[in-house]
C-alpha cells in the first residue's frame, strides 16, 4: 500500500533495498552475495541452527557437498529446533544423502508426532536400501493418518520386497485418496511402467500433472 503512494520518479531515484535487489542480479552475482549475507549472518547470530542450516542447504544445492555435510553435522553436535531437524532432513533428502537425513529426521520424529516426517523417514530408509526398516516405520502410521502419499510409498517398500501384488494393491488405495508428493507419484509411475502397466500408468499420470502442473518431473 505504502509503494503505491510512492511516485513513479521519487521510487526511480530510490536504489532498490535488500531481497528485491538481490533477485534482480544474474544467477551467479546473486548465488556470491546470497552466500556472503549467509556467512555474515551465521556469524553475527552465534552459529545459529536455524542459519546454519539455510547456509548448507544453499551450500548443497551449489555443489558444495562436503563443507555442506560439515554444517550439518554440527546442528546434529547441538541442540536443535524440531523444524531445523525436519528442514535439514528434507533437504538432505532431496540431496541424496539418505543417512544423514535419517539421522536428522529420527531426531526430529522424537520430538514432533507429524506424520509426514515419518514418511520422510520412510524414504530415507528406501534410499538406504533399507526395505524391513521402511516398512516397520510405515506400519506404525496411524490408520486415520494413511492418505495418498502413505500408499504410494508403501507400495514403493513392497515392490522393493518382489511383493508386487500387495504393491498393486496399495497403489490402488493411493490412487483413491490424490496423493500429493510429485516424486512418489513419478516412483509409482514407473513401477507401473516396469510391469508393463501403461494404460494405469498414463492414468496416474493425468491425475498427477492435474494435481501438480508445474512439475516438470511428471510432464515428462
């Protein structure tokens, strides 16, 4: 509302503060200054969890892995909110590095009953070719709190067993109930792709890109 008082040749003689500035550079002058204001923050704010954990995202995510890895076994050394825990782990799932997320999300389960960081858990231990572990975690899901994306990586943990009826079954119930997670809709797709299922599969996959357009993941 304040901006819109603003006049035009008033705001055009104003240097442009802060966030707005910054997303208005080239990727790679952004990626430098974003990275310096991360380093000046974690050590104006005492090695803050909460910035400590932004910076290794962002360190991970630009192919820093090993200094990223470092940050992060630090916020574990400490004594860290229950929504760094839940955000490192994510992001380290989403990094490949499952055993790591497992242990910051076995940590973050301790202290919060969500139940989707128990799936998150699920999925760290998929990544760790852990399948017995997976669906132990899975088993103790709450009845009520069995929606869509529990199916799907259910069905995911069986067909990693060669159960692959009970696979179908469960991905069945996930179809029923709009799942929301687009990597568990592209995981189911190719189990249903890989045991020749085309027609299901395509039908997945409307449903999917109508739930979640803008995943380039599941438009190819």
């Amino acid at each position: 509302e304040r901006l819109k008082k603003v006049g035009p040749d008033q705001f055009a003689r104003r240097a442009v503060p802060g966030m707005l500035g910054l997303i208005s550079l080239p990727a790679a002058e952004y990626n430098k200054r974003h990275e310096a204001n991360l380093r000046s923050a974690l050590k104006s704010h005492n090695g803050a969890p909460e910035v400590r954990q932004i910076l290794a995202q962002f360190l991970l995510a630009t192919g820093r892995r090993e200094e990223a890895i470092g940050h992060y076994r630090e916020i574990l050394a400490g004594q860290a909110d229950p929504a760094v825990l839940r955000d490192g782990g994510r992001a380290l799932l989403e990094g490949g590095e499952y055993a790591l997320a497992k242990e910051f999300l076995e940590r973050a389960m301790g202290a919060d009953s969500d139940p989707r960081i128990r799936l998150d858990l699920v999925t760290a231990l998929v990544g760790s070719g852990d399948a017995g572990a997976a669906l132990g975690e899975l088993d103790r899901v709450a009845e009520n709190d069995r929606q869509g994306d529990y199916y799907l990586l259910r069905a995911q943990v069986l067909d990693m067993q060669g159960r692959v009826e009970e696979a179908i079954r469960s991905l069945n119930l996930g179809f029923q109930k709009a799942p929301t997670r687009a990597d568990l809709y592209a995981k189911a797709a190719s189990f249903l792709l890989k045991h020749r299922m085309d027609g299901q599969a395509l039908k997945l996959l409307e449903q999917a890109t109508a739930l979640l357009p803008d995943s380039a993941e599941l438009l190819l």
